[in-house]
C-alpha cells in the first residue's frame, strides 16, 4: 500500500508538464462555480513550441506517460476493491485531501490527478479509485463532525474527517466546472453521488449539498445520456440523504422558476397544455376543497417539475433558424433517464412527503401512465411509486405522527386517489403472470392502502382487493405468493374487515396454504401474517366478546395452533412471527376449547413449544417474542395456570433469562411477563413463588451487570419493571409467601430499598413498562400492596418485619419528594 503512494517529488515532476489549472470562480450570488477559460485543455498546433517532429515525439511521450499512470490506477482500483475496508481507511489521509492547498508539495492526492492531469481518461481512472474507495464507507465517515467550534490542543478525527470531507466537496465540484470531457464528466458526478450517499450531513454544517445542488441542476440537460443519469443518480442521493434534512427541504421548496433559469442552463422548453401537472389543482371532493389542504405553491419545486416532464411528456429537439429543411422530432427520454427520474421521486416521496402531496392525484397518474407502458422496468419504477405514495398517506395518520390533522393528506382525496388507481393499470398488472416482479410491486402498492379510505371504497373495488390478493396467494411464483400473503397480512388489521368471520376466515385459509411452502421467504411472510391475524383474533375477543370465539371455526383454530406450532422450529424468520402467533391463540382458546381432546395435545405441545423458544439460544428477537408469548398466555384464566406441569417449566425458563439473559430487553419483557398472572393460585405452590421472587431479586441486584455498553441504556427500564413485577407478587402475597419475603428482604434490603425509591419517584424512561406510568400510581400501588400484607393473618414476626420496611420505603420516597 506504501508503495501505491506517490511521492511529492514523483508527483511535481508528473504534473510539470501540464499547463495550470484553470481559474475556477464561485459565484457567491448564485452558490455556483464558473470558469472563464479551459484554454490549457486546448493547446493548437499554431500555439506550440515544438516543431511537427518535435511535437509529435511530445505527443508521443505524454501519451506513454498517461498510460503509464492509467495502469497505476487501475492497479490501484484492483487493491482497493480487495482490500478489508478497515485496512483500506488507514490509509485514507494518503489519498483523499484534507487541505485545501492542492498546489502545495505537501498536498498530493487522487484530487491532484483528476483536476490537473492533461488526459481525460486518467481523470477518469482516479475518480473511479475514489469512488471506490467512498463506496461503503458510511460508517467510518460517520464521526466526521465540525458543527460547533473545536478550539482544542489537537485535531480529533472526528474533525479532520470534516475537513477531508469538505475538501472533497470543493475539488469535486471544481473538477465538474472545469471537465470538458463527457466520460469523465460522468466519473465525476458518479463520485459526487458516492460522496453524498455516505456523509453525515446532520453533523456537519449547512451548504455543501447547496452547492452541489446548484451546481449539478444544468447537467439534466446535458447532450451526454449518461451525464443526464449520472446526474438525476446524484439528486436522488440528494434527496435520500439521512432525510428529511432541513438543508434538502429549503432547497425543495425553491419554485420551479428558479431552477433551471438562474443556473445557467440552456432555454427551457415551452410549456404547453399536455403539462397538466403544472397547473394548480382544484380539489372539490364531497366538501372537501382545496381549503382544508396546506397552503400549495402555484407550481410544484424545480425537482418535481423535471422528473414528471422526463418521465411523461416527449423531449423536444430544436434546430436551428436557418436549417429550413429539418423539423422536430418529439420522442421521449432514454429509458435509463426516465428510470432515474422515478427513482428520484419514489426517494422525494418517501423522505418529503409533507412537499409532493400537493401533487398527489399527479404523481398518482405518472404512475398509472408508467405502468400502461410496454417497458417493463418502467412499469415495474411506476408501481414503486404507488407504493411510496401510498406509505406517505399511511405514515402520516400513524399514532405517533406528527403531522397536525390539517396537513394531512384528507381521507375522500385518498380515496379518489386510490378509486383511480384501481380503475387503471393496477388490476392488469397484478394479473401480469409474464411479469412476477411487476405482480410483486403491484402486491406491495395494493397493501399501502389507508385503512380509512379503504373502508370508503366502493364495495366493488374492495372486493376487487381482496380477490385478487387471495388469488395471488396460489401463485408459483415465491415472490408473488410472498407478497399476497404480506398484503392479505396487512388487510386483517383493517377495522372494516378484522370483524368479517368470512374474511378472517379465508385470509386464515391462505396464511395455512402459505405456511407450508417451500421458500423460506413465503413461509416468513406467512408467519408475519400470521401473528397479524391472531392480534386480530385478540382484539376480536376484546370487542366482540364470546359471539366472535363461537363463531370462529373449531376446526380451523386448532389447524392454526398446529401449524403455528409446527412453524416455531422453521427458521429464525419464521420462528419469531410463529411464536406470536402461538401465545395469541392459545390467549384466545376457551375452556369449551381445551376440554375437547382434539386440542389437549395441541395445547401442551404449543406450550412446551414456547418454553424451549425462551430457554434455546435462537437470535435475541426470537426469545423477545416468546417471552411476550407466554406473558400472553398468562392472561388466559382458562389455562391451568400453577397447577398444570408446564407451569413450573414456564416459569423456570422466564426466571433463567430474567437473571442472566444477555440482551437487557429479552430480560425486560421476561420481567414483564411474571407479573401478568391475576390471581395467588396461578403462581403455583410456594415454593414457586419463592422461585419467582428470588429470582427477581437477584435480576434487580444484576441489573447492571453486563458486557455490551449498548445494553446500559435498558438499565433504567429493566429495573423499573422487575421493581413492578415485585410488587405485584407482594400484593398477592399469602402466609405461606411471607417467610421468603422477610429473608430476602432482610438480606437485601437495603440494595432493593435504592432501587424501589427510585421506581417510586422517576418517571417511566422508554416503551417498555407502560402501566403504572406515573410516580403517584405506584406509590398508591405499594400503599394498597401494604393493607394487603398488614390483612394477612399469619404471625407478626413475619408481617411486622414486612410492614416496617415497605413503609420506610414509602417514608423515604415522600421526604425525596417534598426535598
């Protein structure tokens, strides 16, 4: 590697040969670069010193030499694309500049070579090493920061990588301004795009991606097709870079007026009538008019101004005045430009949304007409749209959204838009069998519809839907079948249908058919599908009450315990989705249920299913899964809970992973699922409450123990819930409990008083104990846990003792408050 870096001296007695760089201006006005002359780059016979020999023995010699460096460089790339990446960015400073003296000796980088070498393919050849070298490395630029002023001692990493960073910004976009070449030019734009795909840009100061911004917008129009690529590739790393960035957004927000016309681009084409897009639209739907939207701009942002005019209308070739004898041709865009052009608005769609909704109902119709085209990757780039046009409307009537309701996209225009979706190309592309991929796409854009707009959906079009998918589902296909099952997976959550008998039904039917495929891709969206199905099975239970269990079919739960439990020893994929699905069915099961011996044995073998999931070294989300699994089937008062054999076994496996399970969440939710059970009678005899309680313990003394700094943040909320998990046990605490209590607490006492002062007076930190959120519902919680203890008739020598400490606990958390 040493040897691949070339000396200051090497490199001045290079590049002494070439003319000067050229002077290179930015327009602070416009935040654009501009070069008066490329004169060096041109050299005409008439202008050189040589004679014809002469010269051409001069040509000769720099033509050997630029060989002699293309080879270099191109055993260069050959290293570094073999090179660990970890070995390749110890050796970042040697190439990549980190000072903004390129002429100076000490300054010698692959920058030197693609802004100062004569020949345009050795250009080429050190932006492409760059590029490779840029490729992946999200991670190492990651601690690059220079957002607030370091006045240290010394330079950290974290702020030179900054500077080399910023560096490679400015001599990027020199070499931009001053190549002349149209296959260099290319190189440097793809290298832009490398760049701007691994920079932390929320850690570093605004401008950079102005500037570039600014500087590529004319290069759309570039005569070269693979400048025009190349370019919209890099404006698509724009737009999806850590977004929504606040830097990006400003930009976006910039009207088309201001795009091409202050870059200096060649004159825009005219406009005409077939530029629907361009007009403001007028939204008069049941009520529902333009009023109850965000205020719109007259025109949408430049961005979305060029991408629907390459995609959808012809490009217009123009001649000259004097050449009577031509005329224009009107044909669209090479395919590879129109692709691009997609992918920038599918990447403008998800990342800023709150921006291209204003032209929903527009984009909508670039998809549809997308799809009606023979091509079929357009077609396939036009259902992707759909897809991310449909998640935007989906995320921003999310829970925990933060769009105000009067920003949203309203439920009646979601509506139409879908209603003419599914009046177009949508249903012929889901029934496309010469092209899965498209069938795919077409699959995952019918499951982001709006469960509201869906339910305001002719009944037709519903039906349309849900045919469709359940037809899918038969499919040879692995991705089509895997996609349906996905969509069917996500319907069942819809409030219009979970309560459908025949739908919940017949998506259980397909789930089953899936479940048993031979792809493991099919089987994994199954599973998924599958745990959506029993959640809804739950909250039917939930809402419907007992007419919704009776009704469900017998015969079709107990093939769904089964292959639930069959699908539990698949692949980790499927495991972690099976064993939902497990604890929710055997939640929903009723006495009636387990007394009929078709389901006995089916019961205990998805039991002992779930037990050796938790107790077996599978992946952490796996175990997380099946201990929120049999916190579930806790709940369900018609299990046998305590008395049952596979009651010790459940608990001895939650107990295990409370007190040494690796991963601090696994223990959270272990923690959470031993305070479930409602009653004294389900935690068994007391020897197994006193399992269960100094197993607690001893999980709340470990609570910080660990070697992955990763897992100190669950500290607070592992202990917050095993603090609650004790309490509860008190609160149902008998005579026969108390002598294991009083040990423990005399013991330990004073490490469990810490950390019950602090669950009674912190509030909850995370997602994960959700009940008894507020610091004066727990200390009412112990208050009530005290009048239970005090009512235990058993000795004092066991109460008093148990008494006197929970109150000091109250007294101290009261004197910290009031403190």
């Amino acid at each position: 590697m040493d040897q691949l870096h070339l000396s200051n001296a090497d490199a001045q007695n290079n590049f002494s040969m070439s003319p000067p760089s050229t002077a290179v201006v930015y327009d602070t006005r416009r935040g654009t670069f501009s070069s008066p002359s490329l004169s060096w780059k041109r050299v005409t016979s008439s202008e050189s010193e040589y004679s014809d020999t002469e010269g051409g023995m001069q040509n000769k010699l720099r033509s050997y030499q630029a060989r002699v460096r293309q080879g270099a460089l191109i055993c260069f790339l050959s290293t570094v694309k073999s090179l660990e990446k970890k070995v390749l960015y110890g050796y970042w400073s040697s190439f990549v500049p980190d000072t903004s003296a390129i002429g100076s000796p000490h300054s010698v980088s692959l920058m030197t070579i693609a802004l100062k070498d004569p020949s345009p393919k050795t250009r080429a050849s050190a932006l492409q090493v760059l590029s490779a070298m840029l490729e992946g490395s999200k991670q190492f630029l990651s601690v690059a920061e220079d957002a607030s002023n370091h006045r240290q001692a010394f330079t950290p990493l974290s702020v030179t990588l900054a500077f080399s960073i910023r560096e490679l910004h400015r001599c990027l976009l020199l070499a931009l301004v001053a190549e002349s070449s149209s296959q260099t030019l290319t190189q440097i734009i793809k290298c832009l795009a490398h760049l701007v795909s691994n920079v932390p840009y929320n850690r570093l100061k605004p401008g950079l991606l102005t500037r570039v911004w600014n500087q590529i917008k004319p290069y759309i129009r570039h005569r070269d097709v693979n400048v025009r690529v190349s370019s919209l590739t890099l404006l698509g790393a724009i737009v999806s870079a850590q977004a929504p960035l606040p830097e990006v957004q400003l930009l976006l927000q910039q009207p088309s007026s201001s795009g091409l016309l202050n870059s200096g681009s060649a004159t825009p084409r005219h406009l005409n009538d077939s530029e629907w897009w361009r007009k403001p639209q007028l939204l008069e739907l049941d009520g529902h008019s333009k009023d109850n939207l965000e205020v719109l701009p007259s025109e949408p942002c430049w961005l979305v101004h060029q991408c629907i005019t390459i995609i959808v209308l012809p490009r217009e070739e123009y001649h000259s005045d004097s050449d009577t004898n031509t005329t224009s041709s009107c044909s669209y865009e090479p395919s590879p430009v129109r692709l691009e052009a997609l992918q920038v608005l599918a990447y403008l769609v998800k990342g800023y949304f709150s921006i291209t909704q204003s032209f929903l109902l527009e984009l909508g119709d670039v998809a549809c007409k997308c799809m009606e085209e023979a091509d079929p990757s357009v077609q396939l780039h036009g259902a992707k749209l759909l897809e991310e046009l449909g998640s935007g409307i989906i995320q921003q009537y999310k829970s925990d959204s933060s769009v105000p309701p009067s920003h949203r996209i309203p439920v009646q225009l979601a509506v139409t838009f879908w209603s003419t979706m599914l009046s177009g190309p949508l249903p012929v592309a889901l029934q496309n069998i010469q092209h899965p991929t498209l069938q795919t796409s077409a699959c995952d854009a019918l499951s982001s519809i709006l469960p509201e707009a869906f339910n305001k959906l002719q009944n037709d079009r519903q039906i349309l839907c849900i045919t469709v998918l359940l037809g899918l589902n038969h499919s040879e296909n692995p991705l089509v079948k895997a996609a349906a099952v996905r969509a069917l997976g996500v319907y069942i959550l819809f409030p219009c249908l979970r309560q459908d008998v025949m739908f919940v039904a017949d998506t259980a039917n397909a789930v089953l058919t899936s479940l048993g495929d031979k792809s493991p891709n099919v089987r994994a969206k199954a599973a998924w599908s599958l745990g959506n199905l029993t959640d809804t099975l739950i909250a039917n239970m939930e809402v419907m009450g007992k007419s919704f269990q009776e009704e469900f079919s017998d015969l079709l739960l107990l093939k769904l315990l089964k292959l639930a439990t069959q699908a539990s020893k698949d692949k980790d994929k499927v495991k972690s989705n099976a064993v939902r699905a497990l604890g929710n069915l055997l939640h929903f099961l009723q006495s009636y249920h387990i007394e009929k011996p078709q389901f006995r044995e089916s019961v205990e073998d998805a039991l002992q299913a779930l037990i050796l999931t938790v107790q077996s070294d599978v992946t952490m989300k796996v175990r997380w899964n099946a201990c929120y699994a049999l916190g579930n089937v806790f709940k369900n008062s018609a299990l046998p809970l305590g008395t049952a054999p596979w009651s010790a076994q459940a608990y001895s496996a939650l107990t295990s992973v409370v007190k040494s399970c690796k991963n601090f969440k696994v223990r959270i939710k272990s923690a959470m699922a031993l305070s479930i059970p409602s009653t004294r009678r389900c935690y068994g005899s007391p020897e197994q409450y006193s399992e269960i309680w100094n197993a607690l313990i001893l999980a709340l003394e470990k609570s910080e123990d660990t070697q992955d700094f990763l897992e100190f943040k669950y500290c607070t909320s592992l202990r917050t819930q095993i603090c609650q998990a004790l309490i509860h046990l008190l609160s149902l605490a008998d005579s026969g409990d108390l002598p294991c209590i009083k040990k423990s607490l005399m013991e330990k006492g004073s490490t469990t008083k810490s950390y019950l002062l602090y669950y009674l007076n912190s509030k909850v930190e995370g997602d994960e104990a959700i009940e008894f959120s507020q610091p004066y519902e727990r200390f009412s919680m112990l208050q009530e846990t005290v009048k239970h203890i005090c009512n235990i008739k058993a000795a004092p020598e066991y109460t008093v003792p148990i008494v006197k400490y929970l109150e000091e606990v109250m007294s101290s958390s009261m004197e910290a408050v009031m403190s």
